[in-house]
C-alpha cells in the first residue's frame, strides 16, 4: 500500500545517509524501522532485543582486548559511537 510522508530535510540526509552505508532502499529501511517501532509497542520485544545493537557485537570475532577489565572504558566508547 502506498503511503507519502513528509519528514524534515535533516531526517531525510540521515535516512539516506543509513541507506548508503547499510546497502539498503529507502523503503526498506523505512519498513523496517515502522515494523521494530511497532514490535516495541506491542511489547514483542525483550529487553534483550532492544538493547541488542548496544551489548552484543557485531561480528563473531573474538576480543582483541580482555573486556572484563576494560568493560567501563569499552562501554563508555560504545556509548559514544566509538566503538563500532
């Protein structure tokens, strides 16, 4: 089903600008984030799930560095988008 909706210039520099570096259509991208804003809504979602993206890596690799010891430093980069 079509649907047109204006958003703000800012917003849709940033949209384009997530689309480029995720490979992924505006549409896409837009479904996708109605559908997890709705999961979140519904109460679908654990908290585990929301927080996904914050604790869990990105990859399968395996430290570099011992992250019991460094784990406020490690978190305060993540924080920050410095770690990814």
């Amino acid at each position: 089903m079509p649907l047109s909706v204006r958003i703000p210039q800012a917003v849709e520099q940033e949209l384009a600008e997530y689309c480029i570096k995720h490979r992924v259509s505006k549409s896409d991208a837009v479904k996708q984030a109605l559908d997890e804003f709705l999961a979140i809504k519904a109460g679908d979602r654990s908290p585990y799930e929301l927080a996904r993206d914050l604790i869990a890596p990105d990859t399968d690799e395996r430290p570099t560095e011992d992250v019991a010891r460094n784990t406020k430093r490690l978190l305060r980069e993540r924080f920050r988008g410095k770690g990814k």
